[in-house]
C-alpha cells in the first residue's frame, strides 16, 4: 500500500528529498508524474489510466507535505522500509489504508517508472 502524510505533519520537510519516486511534495505544490523519473510524455500507468507524465496535477494537500500514492512503492526496489517513515520526527508517514498494493504491485510500479527497457 502507499504511505499517507496524516495531519500531524509538522511541515518539517525531512521526508521529501528521502523519497526515490519523487512523490512528496510541500503543500501546495503541482506535481508531475514525470518528477523522478524516466516517465515522459503520453503515458499509459500500470492501473490503466493515460495520462501526461509532463502536465501539471493537483496538489493532494494544501496546508502539508503530501504523498502522491500513484507514485509511491513504499520503497520498494530501492530499500528495506519507507524512507520517508524512517525519516519523520512525528511519525506521521503511515500506511494509508486506500491505497492498498501488494508487494508484486508494488516492484512493477517501481520498474515502470525507473526503468529504461
């Protein structure tokens, strides 16, 4: 499953540049698909949606530091736990109970946007 900022955040930032996805993100803030990785263009994701990896999204959150779960692996392929739960004074980095994703799910989200096949 994804990991969830709750609203316990202090805005502290630890979390964001600990993420291999590029999916924190500061309140507020657009994102990309295309942000952290080889992502470019026309898209089709591993759930099916097509988007535009380079266009501008929502911010999840506007008022904390927010996790985009489309693009969160928990880590996985890159390291043991979340680095962004290993990271946080506060703990608020949890598992985020709709966005449930097996570990398989998981890895083939990671490969999808890092690798270069």
């Amino acid at each position: 499953m994804a990991i969830i900022i709750t609203d316990e955040c202090i805005n502290c930032g630890a979390c964001e540049p600990e993420c291999p996805n590029t999916a924190i993100y500061e309140g507020a803030d657009d994102w990309r698909y295309a942000d952290g990785t080889k992502l470019k263009g026309k898209v089709v994701l591993t759930d099916g949606k097509e988007v535009d990896a380079d266009a501008p999204q929502k911010p999840v959150s506007d008022e904390i530091y927010y996790i985009v779960p489309d693009k969160c692996t928990e880590c996985k392929g890159f390291h043991d736990e979340p680095q962004c739960a290993a990271v946080c004074p506060v703990d608020c980095c949890v598992p985020d109970e709709n966005h449930v994703e097996t570990e398989e799910t998981l890895l083939k989200k990671q490969g999808f946007m890092h690798s270069e096949d």
